[in-house]
C-alpha cells in the first residue's frame, strides 16, 4: 500500500529540474505512523526544521505539514516518510533566490521486520565504505545517501541484518540504517557525531530514557576495539526501535538486561 503526496496533491511526479533529485539538496524523515498519529512526531520536526535552517531551505508551516499527514487515513499502523527538498530551479549549485521547497510525502505498509532480531539478536558486520567527515552536515538526515545505499548493498549480499559503519578515521559511527549503543560496565555509550552521522529520533529517546533510569550514559569516541569488549551492544532507529545484537564477527552476544530495560522503555505503544 504505497501512496504519494506532493505538495499536497496525490501524486509521484516530482519536476526533473528538482533539487532534490540534482543535487540531494533536501532532507528527509522517515516517522511511525501508529493508532492515527505520528510516533515522536515533535522530535521530527524539531530535526527538520533545524536542518532546514543549516540547509538554508525555507521551512513549511507545522501546521501544514499535520494537515496533508492528516488528509491521507492510514491503516492503524505504518510508516511516513516526509522529504523535503530546495525545489525546482535553474541549472548550477546555487540556489534561485525565493525557491519554494519541494514536499514529498509517501506512506507505507509497516514493514516485516525479523521477529528473531528483538528475541535473539541481530547478525551485523562491518562494510567497506567509509562514512566521510563533514561537520557543516554531520546529524542531519540530508538526501546524501550514496554511502548508506553501497552500505546496504554490501549488507544484503553478505546476508547482515544490519552493517555497521566506520569513518574515515576509524571511529564507529552507527550501521547503514540504525544508531549503535554499547554497554560497558553498566556504562551506555555510543558514537558522538561531530562529524557525520544521523542523530536519530530513537537515538536521543534511549539516551533520554537511560537518564531517567539512572543509568550512566555518555556520546563518545568508540572504536572496534571498543565494540568486542562490550557487555551488550545494540542499534536503534525510529522504526525498528531497539534490536540487541546477538554478533559481529567472531564475538557473540546475549540480549542484555540494560538492552531489554531501555527496550521497554522507548518502544511502549510499537505493534511488533
């Protein structure tokens, strides 16, 4: 059941002098749709709407945007993904001044997610492609995806759940869809993103969620060296919610019980 909105209007044609499509000037959030809203629906959009401002991309009223989510009934749950690009324009990288953004608007059916990656663990390995340094982007859900598309393409040839990524120093990041939490001595830590990364929904609900459980949690350097030690390791994202990681190369794991208790805590109200 997949549908298309754009600006508005129940459609798939987006204008080939679009942005978006030449040159990924646009953002993008993927959001669960459950019982007839938006899951975290302000944690969205306080990233859009700050990703618009570094972009330089006039941002559309709130108000707008629950208006045409609100125009399309859904199912009792699935999945919303809202792009927003700079808009039709004249050839060349600098922006036609007074450009209207694009919006695009697509729903989905919930996906069939493995029930074995929330009761035994995610199998996970570690790509080829390095995620590059751009502070000026790092955190935003930007349209430039070519490192988390080779990513995944490497992931599903090699039969992952889920692939891990590194810089290009070395420092781990997350995985080509997901956040990543380790757990070291009942510490929780997981990569800062300084200078790429997406700072997910789901990522700022666990690390909320662990302060108020009275856990110790911190954004750090980590490393692989870091990950093979680690107590419990996990990945987050907006739909997923939590997934224990049961492997990565030769080490195994167990799901945990800091995992299970922030598990609870962050996905209350999820179908799966």
């Amino acid at each position: 059941m997949d549908r298309w909105w754009i600006n508005g209007a129940p459609t798939d044609c987006v204008a080939a002098a679009d942005r978006g499509l030449a040159y990924g000037d646009g953002l993008f959030e993927t959001m669960a749709w459950l019982d007839g809203r938006v899951r975290h629906f302000d944690q969205h959009w306080a990233r859009l709407a700050a990703g618009c401002e570094r972009l330089g991309i006039s941002c559309p009223a709130r108000a707008l945007i629950e208006s045409e989510i609100a125009a399309a009934a859904m199912p009792r749950h699935g999945v919303i993904k809202l792009l927003l690009t700079g808009g039709s324009g004249r050839r060349g990288y600098a922006p036609d001044k007074g450009a209207l953004p694009t919006r695009v608007m697509g729903w989905f059916s919930w996906p069939d997610f493995p029930q074995r990656c929330y009761e035994q663990g995610a199998r996970v390995g570690l790509v080829d492609i390095r995620l590059g340094i751009n502070p000026a982007l790092a955190g935003l859900k930007h349209l430039n995806r070519l490192e988390q598309v080779l990513g995944a393409r490497q992931r599903q040839q090699q039969g992952w759940d889920e692939g891990l990524m590194l810089d290009t120093t070395d420092q781990l990041i997350g995985g080509t869809m997901s956040n990543l939490f380790v757990v070291q001595d009942e510490r929780l830590l997981t990569p800062e993103l300084t200078g790429c990364g997406i700072r997910g929904v789901m990522r700022n609900r666990v690390l909320a969620a662990a302060s108020g459980l009275g856990l110790a949690a911190r954004e750090t350097v980590l490393g692989l060296e870091d990950l093979l030690r680690a107590d419990e390791v996990f990945l987050s994202n907006a739909l997923i919610g939590l997934w224990p990681v049961a492997s990565f190369a030769d080490r195994r794991w167990t799901p945990g019980p800091i995992t299970r208790r922030l598990g609870r805590q962050v996905t209350s109200g999820s179908p799966l």
